[in-house]
C-alpha cells in the first residue's frame, strides 16, 4: 500500500471515476478500488483532500436507481 500511496493511483482512480460516469461497470470497479485503497490511512487523507468522499456520496446520492 505505500507504493499506492506514493504514485498517482489515487489521482488517477478519481479521473477515471469522473470521466465514466455512465458506465455502471467502470464506476462499481472504481468506487471498490477507492474502499479498498482508503483502508491504507495516508491513501484516505489523500482521497479525502481531494475531496473524492463528497463527489462519492453526491453520485450515489443521485443514482440510488444505480445499485439495485
């Protein structure tokens, strides 16, 4: 996980998740990786400065039709 940490992982899981937003099958894949990734406290302060967690619970917010 601190290699994670230290690349552009973070960065570039949250641009892809911003550029696919309509594809269900990219955005389960990436929203799994981020909670899997934030298990690593320095990889969720940086998803969290980021500021991934609100754009996150807005996306889910407006597609609860999403998940079923």
């Amino acid at each position: 996980m601190i290699g994670i940490a230290k690349s552009d992982v973070p960065e570039t899981l949250v641009g892809i998740l911003a550029e696919n937003k309509k594809s269900k099958e990219v955005v389960e894949v990436i929203i799994e990786t981020i909670s899997f990734c934030s298990l690593y406290w320095p990889i969720a302060n940086k998803f969290a400065s980021m500021g991934v967690l609100k754009d996150l619970v807005l996306f889910i917010g407006e597609n609860i039709d999403f998940w079923t």
